[in-house]
C-alpha cells in the first residue's frame, strides 16, 4: 500500500466538514476533483491535508471552478473508479448543469453539500436552499443532522450510489456551520471496517476498459430522451429503496447506529408533529420533549431521504396525526414550501383528518429558536384541536416585520 | 434502428461500438470487426448524395490523397492501394475528385443514377491544357 | 510513452484502420472528420476521448449511434477538456493502485472542442487543465464560427467576415474585431507543446499530433477547420480553401515547444495574396464592395505582419 492508514479514537470530536472528509479518506476514493467554497471548504481541505501527510492514495485534482469539479468527476467516474467532491450554495449552483448530466449518464458520483443559502443577498449561512435546488436533478438526497450522520451517510451514499441496479449519484447534506463548524463527538469507524462496508469499487461501462470502447454522454432527441428519462426516474422509484434499506440495515449491523427514510422522534401516540430536516430536527426535538414533559403529545418527523421520496413512509408517519406542521428552510418564492407540497401530496388521497400548515423559517442561517417551536407547536394544538388550520396555510417565523402570511 | 422501449437498452444512454471485445481495433481493419448494431459503421448516408464519385482505376497512380482527404472513411484503400468507395458512407461532397492528381482523373462525380459502367465507358481522356 | 507509429508517407499512412466511423451526420465535405481522421489515425495508441458539444458531438453520438471506435465521452458545451482531465486522473489512480484491466497498454487523452467551446464558453476549463499539467492533448476545430448553431460569431470569427450575429450590411462589414492568438495564450501557460494545424498539411499534423502525444504534459493544438456551411462555400472545395488559408499565411503552421520556442513549420513556396483566399469565401463576399474594399488590404497588411512576427519569434529562439 502506498498510503497509511489512520488510528482513530472510538469517539473523535470532529466538526461535520471534518467528519465528511475522514469517510472520504476511509473509502479511498479514486478521483476528488474539488473547488472550496465557504462553508463547505474545510472538507476540501482536510482532504488535501490527508494527501499531503500520505493517507490518500488517488488523485486530488483542484480545479478552477466547482462546475469543473463536477465536469472532472463525470469524466473520472465514467473512466471507471470511486469519485467524490464537496460544495456549497453558489458552488452548488454551478454545477447545476452537470448535475443532471451526472445522473443521466448514470454515474455513482458522492457529493457533499453544507448546506448555505443562495444570494442575492449574498450569504454564507446554512439554509436549505442549494438542496432544494438540486432536488430535481435526478440524484440521491441523503440529509445529515449532526456531525456523526454526516459520517455515517457518507458511508451509506457510496455503498448505495455504486450498486450496479442503481448506478446514480447521491449527495449528503449537513447543515452549513450549524453542523459544518459544529465540533461533537463523533463515533467512529475503523479504517478497514469503513472501506470494507463500502467495498471494492465495481466498475461498469467503464471507459478505460480498452477492449470494450463505449460512449458516454450522446445526444438523444424526442424519439430516445423520454425513455431514457423514464428509466432513470423508474430506477429511483424502485431500485434505490430497497437498496437503501439494505444499507441501513447493514450499517446497523456494523455500527449499532439505525438510520431510517423517515426518522420518528416521540411519534408513537403523538397528535401534533413537526416535519422539518437538517439541524432543525435536534432543536424541535428538544422542544418536544419539553413539550411531552407538560403532557402535550407532539412529536417529531426528520426526512431523512430526500430524493427518493419517502412517500409511502411519510403517510405511515403522518396520517393518524391531528395536525401537522411542515418547515421549509428555503424561500419558495411563489407557492408553498417543497415540504409542505410533498406532504400535501402523499397524505392527499389517504383518509387523513390531519391539518397541514406550512412555515418558511431560517433563511440565510436565521435562528430557529426553542420559542419559535414553542409557539409553532401551540399553533399546531390550536389546529388539532379544532380540526382545521386556524392561521393561514403558509406563514414566515423568525423575519422582522409585520407578520407575513399567505394562502 | 428499431426503437426501444425504456427497459430495452442500457442505463445511462451508454453505447458500445463493438459486440464483446475488441482488441487492438487500432490494427484492425473494418472488415474484420465486430461492430455493434449501434457503430455509425453499421448505418448508411446514402440517400444523402445527389452525385457519387465514380472510380476509373486504370488511371489511379495510389497516391491515396483522396484517402486522407475524404471525411466519411469513404476511399477504401488496402496494402496501400485505392481499390473502391465505400457507397454507404460516401455523402457525395467531391473532395476526392478535387484531390486527385491524375489526367485524366481517377475519380469523377457523376449524378446518382448514372449506370458506373456507362460512366467508365466514357471516360475523358487525357487534357492537354493541364499540367 | 508507446511506439510512435511509423508513417514515411501518404501510402504508409493509407494502411491506417479508422477509429472514427463514417454515417455521422457531418455535413459533406466537413473538414472536422478530415482532422479527426488525421488525428487517430497518427497513433496506434489507445485513446480516451472527449467532445465538447459542437458539431463534431452532436453529428458523432447521436442516439442510437456513435461514430467513435474508442471510449468517447461528452459532457457539455464548456468541459470536454476537464472530462477528459478527469478521465486521466482515474488512469492515474488506478495505475498507481494497481487496478488498471490492461495496465501494459500506452493510453493517450485527447479532447476535442470547437471555437465556440475552446475560445468562448469553455476558455477557463481549458486553461485549467492546461495549468494543472494534465497528461492530455486539447484539440479545437477551428472554424471561427459558432457552426452547430447556425453561424453565430465566436471570439475566433476574422474581422470582415459576415456572421448571424455580426453580419456585413448596409452599416457594417461584419466582424469588427480579429479573432484572439489562442495558441498564445494556452503557450503562456507554460506547457510543452501547442501547435497550429491544418489539415490539408497532413504530414505537418501527423509529425505534431505525434510529437504532442508523447511529451508528458498537457498539449494545445489549434486546427483549422474551413466549414463549407459557414465559409460558405462548395464542399468539394475544403482542401482548396485549406490550400489557400496556409499558402497566403492567413493560416501559419507552425508550433510553440515549453512555451517559448517558436518554430515555422510550413513556407509556402508561392505565396498567395490573401485577397484570393477572401474571394474563394461566400462569408468575405461584401469586403469587395467598393465602400468595405479597403479591409481587403487591411487584412494583407495584417497577415503579413503576423508573418514577420512568427519569424522574428523564430529567429529570436526565445
């Protein structure tokens, strides 16, 4: 071996970025093609400092724009090997165009993304909106909620990714500094027993198989696109699932840490719950439990795969509730929060009795208070008790100002 | 090509340019390879042409510069002699007779229903206002 | 570093096997196939190969068929050079862990873009990878001109030529800028090959491509590409067109070794006015009215003096 492994502390207090760019490490990744970009940045780096020191044994190519680092990833990964890189929020916005080119060459490329808002104004805080952005994009969306899940989804994402039955790339999120520069203590996983989860990387129509030449990236007009589109959303629909269960499961098995679709804080006999994802879903659980202290039964909803939607595990989470309230931490400038639509969605044809309300908190890395959970929690009895939204369908928390409230 | 419903080609839109392996395609000629139905090879540009270039080869000295002068792999040429125009992918654009050095020229455009036989019949001889 | 593959003259070279397939969708007499044949054709190498979008991608790989006898691949309009910089960084890695299916094989990355890509949209990616000292060789086809989209002018569009975008009329003779010394600048970049190629010089390009292929390093080839489309002009007329670009030096070939060295490796033994290769254009038809005549001898003036400077260049050896 031409690079050294790396003796660490069964509990390591790690920042998100740091955890993020130490599984990088563990699963010897063949290719990183990667541009900093704040608050992602300190996994680029931490990268590079492993190669310098002799812990990596690929290439770490640092291009001159993160639409080049993706560009250099599909180039690699379809050369045949493991790829990964990081961004954030305008970086994220760059690479947009190959994003989609990424998934529909159908290459298993891991992208980790701190989270930040998108200017203008500009801003380097976390919110949610460069995930939503890429939300169509045709990729995996796994969301991270603290240090040690940035860790663990990353395992989770190359072990899914490069499954030859799903063949598609998969992006981790955290929370821009909330998690990114956040130090916790995280547990971790020896360098062997990591890669080893991982595994080998399987090539597939790999380009640097010289004997089997192939063509990646063609043009295909109104007679091919659509089919090629439909097998594409198809896979995601039934061949990512399962194969994210088996992870789970298996990671499970390996680490004691159970990972769901859909993760459920104080669910079981809850009447009033909060849908909410990244670093969000600690804060409100901590109001919860206050909250079941006093003898109100609410409880808590993380979405924990974002693209596969968890449909089916939404309703399951979701229907018996009185009343639901879904937390958008992106401006959706124009209509409801992405949350509450696919809320509305799922729980639309099932018998439900459950009043969903939508509320937009958080842009540009504003706090999400206990008190504003509190009081969203209240809100949220008042509609349960009544039977009906009580406020507006959608409504703005945490902005200066008159109260904004629309719908 | 027929056409295929979504589960009926590879993922990603990939292609392959040859059945199996292909070793060492860079010293294999065309007719000894193994192309995949979906080879550009395998397709033809015929109906493009409004003339074709006829070849006369009792005049072709192999200079070959219609050869590395014709875009669509069209001259075939084997143990460095030009022995025939591929009809399929010829699309008829005329470089090769532009190129060729002969007189009187080895390679004449003629309309695409021109009788080959006629053409060669009828050859122009040798112009004695040129070179 | 593989075996340079041997080829004395035309006859030699005829015995080549195509890695490029004809029934793409070129139009006739495209002289981007005549180059890319000149190009594979100069190596016996394996190739990983890139497009950026432009006509030689969208005419080569569409649905359900590819015209590539290699690996191919095309990502976008700005990055064929980063895809196939990427590609070559997978080579290294797998090389370096042991992992390459035929790791004795000499495998060569080479990136074709147009002008539109390579000049315009996708100038920062290329100076990338040539600043990163890839082990790759970019090619553009040159056709001054956005050609898959209808004729747009690019930043490599000559002064006076008509495009859609900066077309000659009542008011203007198209054009108003000359296109930008690109060879220059990615020479600036300190990599140890460019070169200026055409195709109707194939012993010229082959001697480069090949010279290119086997330095270590990132390599920067500028071809012209004459576009009977867009020129304007028959399509069994592309080498005549090409005669008249490199014998009125319009088009010098010539290479640029580390960055600095200079050499001149075509001199026309009969120099042609450029006025004749103007003529032969339907894109310069109107420089020969009477009111836009005096950019004919502009153009003299200025291909002379580019001339004189590529051979001050050479004579200097710095």
């Amino acid at each position: 071996m031409a690079f050294d492994k790396l003796e660490l502390r069964d509990i390591e207090v790690w920042d998100g970025n740091f955890a993020a760019a130490q599984a990088m490490r563990q699963v010897q990744i063949d290719v990183v093609a990667a541009y900093p970009i704040t608050p992602s940045t300190p996994i680029v780096e931490g990268y590079a400092k492993f190669l310098a020191d002799g812990y990596i044994e690929g290439e770490f190519v640092m291009v001159e724009s993160e639409h080049a680092a993706m560009s250099g990833c599909i180039g690699a990964s379809a050369a045949g090997g493991r790829v990964a890189t990081a961004t954030s929020s305008q970086g994220f916005a760059l690479m947009v165009e190959t994003l989609y080119q990424a998934s529909g060459m159908r290459l298993p490329i891991v992208l980790n993304v701190v989270n930040r808002a998108l200017a203008a104004p500009l801003n380097v805080n976390g919110d949610h909106s460069d995930m939503y952005l890429g939300r169509d994009s045709g990729w995996i969306q796994f969301d991270a909620y603290n240090a040690q899940e940035a860790y663990d989804l990353n395992f989770i994402a190359f072990k899914v990714a490069e499954d030859h039955s799903v063949r598609l790339p998969a992006m981790v999120h955290q929370d821009g500094f909330l998690t990114s520069h956040t130090a916790q203590g995280v547990k971790t996983i020896t360098d062997d027993a990591a890669y080893n989860f991982v595994g080998e990387f399987k090539p597939m129509n790999d380009m640097l198989d010289l004997d089997h030449p192939v063509t990646h990236g063609v043009q295909a007009e109104e007679d091919w696109h659509f089919e090629h589109k439909a097998r594409q959303h198809r896979d995601l629909m039934l061949n990512v699932v399962p194969r994210i269960h088996e992870a789970f499961d298996a990671f499970e098995k390996l680490t004691g840490r159970k990972y769901n679709m859909v993760e459920q804080y104080n669910m079981d006999d809850a009447e009033i719950a909060v849908v909410c994802m990244g670093s969000s879903v600690e804060t409100a659980c901590e109001v919860a439990q206050e909250l079941r202290d006093q003898g109100i039964k609410v409880g808590v909803v993380g979405i924990r795969v974002i693209r596969p939607f968890p449909f089916k595990e939404v309703i399951d989470a979701l229907k018996d509730l009185k009343a639901i309230g879904a937390l958008d931490r992106s401006s959706p400038n124009g209509a409801p929060g992405m949350l509450f639509n696919e809320i509305a969605g799922a729980l639309f044809n099932t018998d439900t009795k459950a009043a969903l309300s939508g509320y937009v908190y958080g842009l540009g890395g504003r706090d999400l208070t206990k008190e504003h959970l509190r009081d969203l929690f209240k809100e949220l009895k008042v509609n349960a008790d009544a039977g009906k939204v009580t406020t507006q369908l959608q409504q703005f928390i945490g902005v200066r100002g008159p109260k904004l409230a629309f719908l | 090509m027929a056409e295929q419903g979504w589960d009926e080609f590879e993922i990603g839109a990939m292609l392959r340019s040859f059945n199996g392996e292909a070793k060492d395609v860079a010293l294999t000629l065309q007719e000894d390879r193994d192309y995949s139905s979906n080879n550009s090879f395998t397709a033809s540009v015929a109906d493009w042409r409004i003339e074709k270039p006829v070849f006369n080869k009792d005049y072709c000295i192999d200079c070959q510069f219609c050869w590395v002068y014709c875009p669509d792999i069209s001259i075939i040429s084997r143990d460095k002699k030009m022995i025939g125009i591929d009809m399929d992918h010829c699309k008829g654009c005329g470089i090769c007779v532009e190129v060729c050095p002969t007189n009187p020229k080895s390679l004449l455009m003629y309309s695409e229903q021109t009788d080959e036989e006629q053409a060669l019949a009828a050859w122009p001889s040798k112009d004695e206002g040129e070179k | 570093m593989g075996e340079v593959k041997k080829i004395k003259n035309l006859k030699e070279f005829s015995t080549s096997a195509d890695r490029f397939e004809g029934a793409n969708l070129l139009c006739p007499g495209c002289a981007h196939s005549i180059i890319v044949r000149e190009v594979l054709n100069a190596t016996n190498d394996d190739l990983i190969l890139a497009s950026s979008t432009g006509c030689l991608e969208v005419c080569t790989a569409v649905y359900p068929y590819t015209s590539w006898d290699a690996s191919w691949i095309h990502i976008g309009f700005e990055n064929g050079s980063t895809a196939v910089a990427g590609a070559e960084a997978m080579y290294q890695a797998l090389k370096r862990k042991g992992r390459l299916k035929q790791p004795d094989r000499s495998t060569k990355f080479v990136a074709f873009g147009g002008d539109g890509a390579s000049y315009d949209i996708g100038f920062q990616w290329i100076s990338g990878c040539m600043e990163r000292g890839h082990d790759m060789m970019y090619i553009v086809l040159d056709n001054e001109v956005y050609a898959n989209t209808g004729g747009q002018r690019s930043s490599a569009t000559p002064i006076g030529a008509s495009a859609t975008t900066s077309p000659a009329g009542r008011k203007s003779y198209g054009e108003k800028k000359n296109k930008k010394d690109m060879v220059a600048i990615m020479a600036a970049h300190d990599i140890p090959y460019s070169a200026q190629v055409a195709p109707n010089k194939w012993k010229d390009m082959v001697k480069k491509i090949q010279h290119g292929l086997n330095v270590e390093g990132p390599v920067f080839i500028n071809a012209m590409s004459p576009c009977t489309t867009e020129w304007k002009f028959d399509p069994k007329d592309t080498m005549m067109i090409s005669d008249l670009a490199t014998d009125s030096l319009v088009f010098p070939l010539y290479e640029i070794i580390d960055g600095h060295e200079l050499n001149i490796t075509y001199r026309p033994k009969h120099k042609v006015p450029v006025e004749e290769y103007l003529a032969a254009q339907g894109r310069f038809k109107h420089l020969f009215k009477a009111e836009y005549k005096h950019m004919i001898k502009e153009w003299q003036d200025r291909v002379d003096a580019t001339w004189e400077y590529l051979q001050r260049r050479e004579e200097a050896r710095v």
